[in-house]
C-alpha cells in the first residue's frame, strides 16, 4: 500500500502552540490540545523506527487508558506486523506523509484485538516523517465514545499533519531551538528587526490581538500597528500565516 506525500505548508496558525512548545517539557500536552481543537483527535502516539528495525514510544497522551500498554507492545513486536511498515519505509528525505485511510481489514485478529477492540479505538489517522535513520511515526485515535473521524476532521489533519509531524520530529531531537526570543535574535531574517518589532511579532505569534499587544507593552495602538507594518516590510511578508510560516522553518529545520 503506497504512501502519498502531502503539502508542505498548512494554514498558518493552525498549530502554533504546538510548534511554540518545541523543546518544553509541556509539549505533549500542548500538541494533543491542538490536536482536540483541530480535528477532535482523541488520543496521540508517537513511535520512533530506524531502519535497523528497532521502535521506541516516544508519546503517550489523551484519552485512552491503556494508551501506555498499547505503546509498550507496539514498540516491543507489533511494529513488525504493522500494515503501514511497507508505506512508512517508502519514505525518503523530509517530505511528511500521510498513511493510507484506516480500515480493521487491514490488520491480523490478535493486532485487533489488543490495539483496537481492547481499547475501544475505532479510528485512526496517521503521518510520518523521516529525519535521517529515524521515522518519527504520529498516529492520532478516536474511541467509540467519539465515533469515528468526519471528512472534514480528515482534511484538516490532513491540511495540519506536515507541520505536526515536523513539529514532533524536531521536538525529539537533541537540543531544539524553542525560545522565541533567542530565535528572534540570532536567526535571519528574524534578527533583522529592531527589538521593538521583534516584541510585537513574538506576541502575533502568541494570538495576541493589537489591542492586548497594545496594553502589554504599554504602548497605543497605531503603535503596535505601525512596527508590525514595518516588520513585515522587513521579512518581505505581508500577513500573519507569513509570519507564522517563517518561524516554523526556522523551528523544524525545513529549508522550503
């Protein structure tokens, strides 16, 4: 079954506590946050595989009990069995990908059973990406009290999974730049602008409306409005998706 690539470039926005909370110990409550506001995702799993056949669970969170057992037995034996394996080895450079559509026929009885029936799974998507030897694999559920996903939840993840799943990717990497402020002042285009542009873009970034941007750095609003003018004229954009673009590149490492 054959993976297909997605875009690489979501709607900005969508995902910026995410991608913000690369590196912090909050990350995985952040991202299955997202996740819920997004598509109603109910629960995350993220596995690491190389290509030397060895997996680790790296995230656990939401709304599945036994999500921690489920983790375990996967990374132990059952990635092997895995029907998406064939799609996820497929990939190759840093391009994420979308798995085929999830449908119970495609697994063996006791995978089933341990994985779905037992947990009360009964949906899932899933992305992937590869960062040299490693996959970083990110399966998002719904449980029965859910139902399954919508076609409309599905477009979004889909329209939203290449910035999570380089947003994971980077997160388990050694040493992650998160700090918005120590981006903003040492990588370009960023460190372009003046300091007070810098405070106004990192509070875009952070959902602040003009207004509170205003009231927080105590200054007015045609202010606040014209150093963002001036930023964006300085990063050569013209709106906050570009804004939020520029910074994602600079977070994952992507050089599109």
């Amino acid at each position: 079954m054959r993976s297909r690539a997605v875009p690489t470039h979501p709607s900005a926005g969508d995902v910026t506590p995410a991608v913000l909370a690369i590196g912090r110990s909050d990350f995985p409550n952040v991202l299955i946050d997202t996740l819920r506001r997004q598509a109603d995702v109910g629960h995350c799993m993220v596995f690491a595989l190389s290509r030397a056949g060895a997996a680790s669970c790296l995230l656990d969170a939401g709304n599945i009990p036994i999500g921690g057992d489920l983790g375990a037995a996967y990374a132990g034996q059952f990635h092997e069995t895995d029907p998406n394996r064939d799609a996820l080895f497929e990939g190759e450079g840093g391009a994420p990908i979308m798995l085929p559509h999830f449908a119970p026929r495609m697994y063996g009885a006791r995978y089933r059973k341990i994985f779905f029936q037992d947990s009360g799974i009964v949906d899932k998507c899933a992305t992937a990406v590869w960062t040299g030897n490693t996959c970083f694999y990110v399966n998002f559920y719904r449980i029965a009290a859910q139902g399954r996903f919508s076609a409309v939840q599905r477009r979004r993840l889909g329209a939203i999974a290449p910035a999570i799943a380089a947003s994971v990717a980077r997160h388990f990497q050694e040493k992650p730049t998160s700090d918005l402020a120590t981006l903003f002042a040492t990588r370009a285009p960023l460190y372009t602008l003046t300091p007070r542009e810098q405070e106004v873009c990192r509070r875009i970034l952070a959902g602040f409306s003009s207004e509170a941007i205003s009231q927080g750095l105590g200054i007015s609003l045609h202010s606040t409005l014209t150093y963002r003018k001036r930023a964006y004229e300085r990063l050569g954009i013209s709106s906050q998706g570009e804004l939020f673009a520029i910074v994602l590149r600079l977070l994952t490492g992507s050089t599109n």
